[in-house]
C-alpha cells in the first residue's frame, strides 16, 4: 500500500469515522496525488491488468466499423464528436481510426475527443495519437453539443465506485470501512440501518450499487437523445440485476487485498448493466446487449483476422489467432464481457 495514501485514508477515518467504500475507493483510485490512475500507466504484460484493445488491434477495428455503421445509420452527417472515455493507452481509438481512414468522409467527419483523469494515461494518448486533432475533457460536460455523438468506453464503467450493503437481522446496512485492532483497516457495517426496498432479500446478501455509474448513463443518455448519436459500452458485469460481492483488487495480474493495496492495486466490479439498460430506456433510447464475443463476430471479427493473417509471418500468425481466440471464446472474455449498444 502507498504509505502516504494510508496515511490519509486513516487520518480521514479518525476524523469522520469509517468510510463508505465509495470514499475509499476513490481515495484509492482517484485521490489527485496518490490515486492509482492518477499515478501510473497500469496496463499491459509488466503492468497490473490487459485489456481488450491491448491483446488484439481487431478489438479497436471492430469498433471502428461499429463506429461507421452509427454514421451511416445517422445518414452520414458532415460534422460527428467521437468521443473515448477512459481511453487507456489511445490504442482502441487508433485502431478504430485505422478504419475510419479507409471512408474518408467518415474521418473528414470527426472532431475526436478522449475524457481522461490521469496525466500519465493522457501523456500515453498525446503519444499513440500524435498526428491526429484531439482534444481531452476531464468529463462529458464539457464535449461540444452542437453535433451527434458517437461514445466509446472500454473497461470504463468498472473503475466508477459502488456502495455495497449488506442483509442482516432483516434490515440493510452500508459496508464500510474502519480502523480495527494493531491500527489495520478493516470492514463494518454502519450503524444505523439503511432503507433499501428490494424484495426477497436474505441474511447475508450483499448489494452493490453504484450512483455515479447511473449518473453517467443518465447524461449521456440525455446527450444522445437530444444530439443524436450511439454509444457503446463494453465490460465484464450481468445483464439481469443480482445480489452479489462481485467488489476486487487486482495488482500483477492477480487478486490481491483490497484493504492492504490502496493506491497500488486496480479495483473494480461488475458492472450492473440490467439497471443501467432500465435507465436508457427509460430516457427513451433504444439499447441492445450482447456478450462480447458474439459482437465482435457479428461485426466481422473472422474476415477481418483472415484478412491481416495473409500477410503475417508464423510467429504473427500465431499472435493474431490467439488474440482472436482470447476475445471471442465463450470460455474467455466472449461471454463475460457484455456490449451494451445505447442509440438516440
Ligand atoms: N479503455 C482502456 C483503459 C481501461 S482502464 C482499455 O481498454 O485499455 C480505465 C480507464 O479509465 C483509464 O484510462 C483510466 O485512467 C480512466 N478513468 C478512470 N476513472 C475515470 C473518470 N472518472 N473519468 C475518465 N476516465 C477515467
């Protein structure tokens, strides 16, 4: 753990008594001088997790021929804000112009946007991305509204924090985080009960919620239905709203304690897709959602991989199809991963 960052978490706790885990994990994450994001580039092999874009370039193309379909559904208008939040290393985005590249009306088109919190990520993107107009927004707030948008957010929603409370003695309460024996942080319950209305609950459930998920939905919701536009979001969660302490650290490719890592591991959870599906519909966008596997073949996954395994040495060849297979396989991230399509 960050010393400094645990150094603060507990001052804060011996100040304002235990933390919800919503604070702690943004103090985590986010905390402007020891957060994770704000500290590191935590991708790839030598870094802490891999993500789609980083195993295979057909991820970012797919999501480029995704992104042409939008513009030619929305009648190919002359000027589109294509927008990546949590954008990463830039690779998807790059991937994704590689295709734009190939309609060259659809490119004329963009004004490219990237909102991203962390100064080592942006400096990441300015360097994948040099040669191309971007701008970088610190939210959605600030992305133009005088034309359609196309939205993009890979492994985004999961590092947006949760609540998470649990059943017991037939009354819900917040999990939460305190300072326990030898001064180590540990987890409680709070101390008044929380009025949470959900029906069948039992002893021990555990429910996560996450406000500032919905919020973003919410806005880009608002966003699309009054621009026009599409977005695509993509994560590991469930379509159908369940129970469940789905909450983890990962550090070096591997689970670690979420109270002893702060500021060094990646927390995250599964993304409640069923509850942010009810809330774009109910702004009145339509939505579809899909295992990632069965997007990407339907998009053109195959003839794609196909296409770039011609000119491939054995070793590329090799790289490509194991790719494919690790973004594909319903025993990989095919099934796991959810594509939640939202449109205006
Ligand atoms: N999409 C990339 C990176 C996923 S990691 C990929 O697939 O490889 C999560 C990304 O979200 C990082 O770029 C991180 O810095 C960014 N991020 C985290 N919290 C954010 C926030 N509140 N607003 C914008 N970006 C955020």
């Amino acid at each position: 753990m960050s010393q400094e960052l645990e150094t603060l978490i507990k001052s804060h706790i011996h100040l304002n008594g235990p933390m919800s885990v919503e604070t702690y994990w943004n103090f985590c994450l986010a905390h402007p001088q020891f957060g994770y994001y704000i500290t590191r580039d935590p991708l790839g092999q030598a870094g802490d997790f891999t993500t789609a874009p980083e195993i295979s370039q057909l991820f970012g193309e797919m999501i480029g021929i995704w992104a042409a379909e939008q513009w030619n559904r929305l009648g190919q208008p002359h000027h589109i804000h294509l927008v990546e939040i949590g954008p990463g290393r830039g690779t998807l985005m790059s991937d994704l112009l590689r295709i734009a590249r190939l309609i060259p009306d659809f490119l004329k088109s963009l004004s490219i946007h990237l909102i991203e919190t962390s100064p080592a990520l942006r400096n990441r993107q300015k360097e994948k991305l040099a040669g191309y107009d971007v701008s970088w927004h610190d939210t959605i707030e600030t992305i133009p509204q005088n034309a359609p948008v196309i939205l993009i957010g890979n492994e985004f929603l999961d590092a947006l924090p949760i609540q998470q409370f649990a059943f017991k003695d037939g009354q819900w309460f917040e999990r939460m985080i305190g300072i326990g024996e030898r001064n180590k942080l540990v987890f409680g319950l709070s101390a008044t009960p929380v009025p949470l209305n959900l029906p069948q609950a039992k002893e021990q459930d555990v429910v996560e919620i996450s406000a500032v998920r919905e919020a973003f939905t919410h806005k880009l919701c608002e966003r699309i239905k009054s621009q026009g536009g599409a977005a695509l979001l993509i994560d590991y969660g469930h379509d159908v709203s369940a129970m469940g302490d789905t909450l983890q650290a990962v550090r070096s490719h591997a689970y670690c304690d979420l109270l002893k890592d702060c500021g060094e591991a990646d927390i995250t959870s599964h993304v409640d897709f069923g509850r942010l599906k009810s809330i774009a519909e109910k702004l009145g966008c339509r939505t579809s959602l899909q295992g990632q596997g069965s997007f990407l073949k339907t998009t053109g996954i195959e003839l794609r991989a196909e296409q770039i395994l011609k000119s491939a040495t054995e070793k590329q060849k090799d790289d490509i199809r194991a790719g494919l297979n690790r973004l594909v396989d319903d025993k990989q991230m095919g099934t796991l991963f959810r594509v939640m399509e939202i449109a205006g």
